[in-house]
C-alpha cells in the first residue's frame, strides 16, 4: 500500500505546485445592457459569487445566442445559451467532444484527471455502465428509508425556533455527505472528508476561476489522502465477494471494463472525484437553493403550505431555478457551420445551462420560482443525450423526501441573513445560509 501511495494518482499532479497562479478579472464589470456585444464574458466567476448574472445572459440570448468570446482568461470560446441549441449541441457527441475536459478552462500544465464525463463514447458508455446500477430503480428503493431516516435524524436536531444556524452546514451537506459515505460505503464517522474531497475537486483559477479555494500544495496534499484512502477500499472490495454489496467501490472493482482500473491512476482518481461531486454538488446546493427561492417568492411557500403534494414538482422546479451545474463545455472534434456561425476544431463551445434554464421560449417568467409550473421538468439541469446526468433520479429522490421531512415538521425556514456564494463559473454553489425555523 505505500509503494502505490508514494506513486499514485495524484503524483502525476505535482506539476500543480509549479505554475503561477493566473490573475482573474478585477475590474468593473461591463453594463450589460449597453456594453458592446465584444465585452460581454459569461466566463467572469464574479457575475456568480455577486448573483449578477442574469441581464448578461439575457442580453445574449436577445442578440447573441451564439456568441463568441475572443477574449477570457480561458481563452476564446463560443457560449450557447438557448435551450433549443443547447439541447442540440448535446445531442451531437460526434462532433462536440467531452474530451479533454468539461470545464471552461484548460489545464495549465496539459494534464488532465480521466472520468468518463470527460470520455465520448463507447469509452464513456462502458466506463458509466459499471456504476449504473447504484441508481436503478430496484435500489432507488432500498435508498429511500435510509435517506427518509438520515433526513428525520438532522432534522430533528436542528437549533429551537429563533435560533441562526447556517442551513448548508446543518442540513445541506449534512445529508449530502451521509448520502456519500452509504453510496461508497465509506467509513460513516470520516464521512465529512468527502465533503472535502468535493470542495477542492470542483476548480481552479484555471479551470474556472475560482481562487477561494486552498493553494495547489494543499490540493494535491487532500487529493493524495483522497487517492491513498479509496486505494485501500478498492484492494480491501476487490479481494472480497462482491455478492450483496451494491456499492460504488465494488461496483467498479469488479466491473469487467473498470476493474484494472487502479492500474491507470489518472482515471482511477478522476472517477472517484467525479462520483464524489456527483453525488454531492447537484443535491447540496439545490437543498439550499430551495429554501432561498421560497424566501425570494413567499407566495410560493404558501402554496407549498395548502398543498404539501406539490413538492415533486416542486423538486423539478428548484433544481431548474437552482441550475446547480452552471456550464458544461466541449470541443469541437471539426469545422462545422452552427446556427449561423462558423466553428473551427478545436474551438471550445460551453453550454451554459443557467441561461438554457432561463429561456422565456420555453418557460414563462423564467426568473420566478414557481412551484406548480407545468413544464418544470423541462430543463436542462441535468444535460441531456449520452451525458445526462446518471444521478438525477437519486438527486430528486433526496430532495423530495428532506421536502417532505421539513414540512412535516417546519411552517416556515426563514432566511434571516445574506447568503454566500461561491466564486466560480462551474457549480452554482451556496457556502452559507444564516437561517431560523419556526415549528407548527
């Protein structure tokens, strides 16, 4: 075990202690209204941290739908930003590439983590075939009571009526995290190292702008503990009978495409990153996400009061309001005339799913929350073709039931304070929350 610490997946990383750090825009930010078409760069995580984000895209899907950036941090890139074309451009895997990446930025030191997000097919097909069966429909229902209990459990702890508490931290990763470790079958009381795992997995200046984060020593010192911890899980499953046991470490282990898979570290450690801030991202911050759109249309938690079975809908519709996923990009694979516009190989085209979420062709005051919207799970939150998120049923089964849990016992979760956001151009993410609860 330490021989394949001392040389495992994430040595292959330690050029991220070298380069210098990028400096990311500071300063103003264009008017989105009257600033030329040019100026406009989606790419700016400021517009994310500040939740100002909405005019731009706006303007662009009026004027610009295909709008090409010449200028970023990240370089050119083309940004898609209606529903219709985003839903086309996922439909297309032949000629817009999940490789090398999914993020806006590209590595800056040319390597890169393997998962088979980042794989087009039959690769990607077969790598997602060996963890698929971690959210059929057969063990969706073992999951739910296990969830429905961890759900009562942090529930009924939570502060007396009155009291500020921080409802990410309580509840938000609380469960997420609980759910992990029963996914992983990880070590119950180490649980919150996944938590952390996630956090510093989800960018870079780089790769999308977030500088909050740990410095690269740090990083590769977490992803190292990260690497060496699920090496000796995989050794520990792969050795015993995988009868019974429907975990995601066993799963891969002895899936007949996966199971040499620690042999190729790069991909052994990206697709455990990517499991990890799969099964965490999406449903933390739509748990948040929720309770902040129902502060932001109170009408809407009063109808959520007079009828508790909305809150199906109502799932689909926070997830599509929360768009916890802001982007995703590909490359193109060949020149290809788009919408219009003229692509060459090798351009980047990110599909911003915040922008598709907020499409008015498609849906009605697309800004507002509205719980018993009729064509709420139309959205893009998940993707969509090949790369459609393999989660999403297991993400709206979590979110229906804590729904269900908190209005069994809450008339009311008010948010009492100004959220925090994180600064990235990735994951649409809520670091805190200062909340109070008001019991029946």
């Amino acid at each position: 075990m330490s021989d394949r610490t001392e040389t495992g997946p994430a040595d292959a990383l330690r050029g991220e202690e070298e380069y210098a750090r990028i400096a990311l825009p500071s300063g103003p930010l264009p008017d989105p209204e009257t600033a030329p078409l040019s100026d406009i760069d989606v790419s700016d995580s400021r517009l994310y941290q500040q939740d100002l984000w909405r005019p731009y895209f706006a303007r662009l899907r009026r004027d610009d739908p295909v709008h090409y950036t010449e200028d970023s941090i990240f370089g050119p890139y083309w940004s898609i930003t209606k529903f219709k074309d985003i839903m086309q451009v996922e439909s297309n895997h032949d000629a817009f590439s999940s490789f090398p990446t999914i993020a806006i930025g590209d590595s800056p030191n040319g390597q890169y983590i393997e998962n088979f997000i980042s794989m087009d097919p039959p690769k990607h097909d077969q790598q997602r075939l060996a963890v698929t069966g971690v959210v059929s429909p057969k063990n969706l229902m073992l999951l739910e009571p296990v969830i429905r209990g961890h759900a009562a459990e942090i529930l009924d702890a939570l502060p007396s009526d009155g009291v500020t508490f921080d409802w990410v931290d309580k509840v938000s990763i609380e469960l997420t995290t609980r759910m992990l470790a029963t996914l992983f079958d990880f070590p119950f009381e180490d649980r919150r190292k996944l938590t952390y795992w996630s956090d510093i997995s989800i960018g870079s200046p780089e790769s999308t702008g977030m500088d909050e984060g740990p410095e690269p020593a740090e990083v590769l010192e977490g992803l190292n503990d990260m690497a060496s911890t699920f090496m000796g899980l995989w050794s520990e499953r792969a050795a015993a009978d995988p009868t019974g046991r429907n975990d995601l470490i066993t799963m891969l282990a002895h899936g007949e495409t996966t199971k040499d898979m620690a042999s190729r570290p790069l991909e052994f450690l990206g697709n455990i990153m990517l499991l990890i801030v799969g099964g965490n991202d999406t449903t933390r911050n739509s748990i948040s996400g929720g309770i902040l759109a129902l502060n932001q249309f109170p009408e809407e938690y009063d109808k959520l009061r007079a009828n508790p079975a909305l809150i199906p809908n109502m799932v689909s519709e926070i997830v599509r309001w929360q768009t916890p996923v802001l982007h995703m990009r590909r490359t193109l694979n060949r020149d290809l005339d788009f919408n219009g516009k003229s692509m060459k190989a090798g351009d980047k085209v990110v599909m911003w799913y915040i922008s598709g979420n907020r499409d008015d062709t498609v849906h009605e005051q697309p800004d507002r929350l509205i719980i018993d919207r009729k064509n709420a799970r139309h959205h893009v939150s998940f993707g969509f073709g090949v790369h459609r998120c393999m989660g999403n049923r297991l993400a709206e089964m979590q979110l229906r039931i804590i729904w269900e849990e908190i209005m069994k016992r809450f008339r009311a979760i008010e948010v009492v304070g100004q959220e925090t956001r994180l600064k990235s151009n990735f994951i649409r993410g809520i670091r805190s929350m200062p909340v109070q609860v008001e019991r029946w």
